[in-house]
C-alpha cells in the first residue's frame, strides 16, 4: 500500500502530471469552471467540489497499488460531479431532500460526459449516489471508490476553512443560524464514519478531537452577552 501523501496543487490534479491516472480532466474542469451554476454557494460551492477532488486524488494516490488507473478517473470525474448544478438551498415538504440534489448532479453529468467517457456513466452515477444523504448504503457494503469519495465529501468539517465553508455556509443553505450549525458540530465529529484506512491516517482521532473542542470553545464565547452594541 502507498504511503499517505498530501501534497498536490489543483493543476497537477487536472493535469494528470503525476500520469497517476487514465487521461487527464481538463475538460471536465472547464465544465466546472464555465457552466456549473453552483459555484458560489455558501457551502456546496466551487472549494468543497475541488476539495472533495483532491482527497480523492490523494486517495488514488495511497490505493495505487488496490485502484487501476480506470477506476482512479472514474473516481475523479464523480468527485468533480457530485455537487454539480447544488441548488443550495433547502427543499420544504420533500421527504428525501438530497435525492433532488443527486438527480441534478447526475443530469449535468450525463449532459457533459465525454464520448469517450460515455461507457463509463453508470459507475459514476454509482459513486454520485454514494454520497446522497442521509446514507441508502451502508458504509460497509460500499466498494473503495464509493468509500473514498464518501470520506472526501465529509471530510470539509476538519479543514481549516470548516467555519466559514461549514458553520457559515450550511446555516445559509440551510437557512438557520450559525450557532445552531455549531452547536451540531461536536456530535456530527464524534460520530464521523470514515470508512477507508486513508482517511482514518489523514484525519486521526486526536484531530477530530481538536475541533470537537474548538467548536466547544467558540460556543462558550459566543454564550456571554456583546460587550459592545450590535
């Protein structure tokens, strides 16, 4: 099994520089790029899609030896489609919200998919649906990839950027307050299901304790009264 290896910018992804892959996805990217309508979401936005790509990137990197190159870019192109077209809002009265959010992601891909690309829908469709949720599947069942991408597309609440992408941007998509987005965080992290010894080495479980307790500290000072008027 290769060694955890986070390194990468965005361009070597795309790229393929390291050949890492089959191909490259220059053209996906710039569907992304030019005609995605959810790129300035307040969480489901253009940083969690290509964060979301470049855990799974590194990902392919540490399964090299269990992942053909195939599987890899079939890998990819779900990451940089599992968001596509968010509507970034919530969906009153729907009982199962996030399958509207999975079937306009799903039809962006088969409106963009590539020629060549074309045999290879109905594994990413597979993996796009992995990350629907609440979970259909359990994470057991799942083959690697889908464990990967499910991993990645959880992971966003442990970067460095988690309270302005997680706290900030869910209550704005969710349409309630900060706080009780933050209030969620310490249960959400205590019980995060990673599913892939990947992940479990790149977000151990004293980092996941670190922002249960950073969450908790912004808490109690967001508890006591402005100082100044607001």
């Amino acid at each position: 099994m290769a060694q955890l290896d986070i390194s990468g910018d965005l361009p070597t992804v795309i790229g393929n520089d390291e050949r890492l892959y089959e191909g490259d996805l220059i053209p996906y990217f710039q569907i992304l790029f030019f005609k995605a309508r959810n790129l300035n979401n307040p969480y489901h936005n253009f940083r969690h899609t290509t964060h979301v790509l470049w855990l799974c990137y590194n990902a392919c990197r540490y399964y090299r030896d269990e992942l053909t190159p195939l599987r890899m870019r079939i890998l990819l192109i779900a990451a940089l489609f599992h968001d596509f077209d968010h509507p970034g809002h919530p969906h009153p009265g729907e009982e199962n919200p996030d399958a509207i959010n999975i079937a306009i992601a799903i039809a962006g891909l088969r409106q963009y998919i590539t020629t060549s690309d074309h045999a290879l829908l109905p594994e990413i469709e597979a993996l796009v649906e992995a990350t629907h949720f609440p979970y259909k599947i359990d994470g057991g069942e799942l083959d690697l990839p889908s464990k990967i991408i499910r991993d990645a597309d959880l992971a966003q609440a442990l970067s460095p950027v988690w309270i302005q992408q997680v706290v900030l941007g869910l209550a704005q998509e969710w349409r309630v307050t900060p706080v009780e987005v933050l209030k969620a965080q310490a249960s959400f992290l205590a019980n995060l299901p990673f599913n892939t010894e990947w992940a479990r080495q790149l977000f151990p479980r004293e980092l996941v304790r670190a922002k249960i307790e950073e969450a908790e500290k912004l808490l109690k000072l967001l508890e006591t009264e402005p100082a100044i008027a607001v």
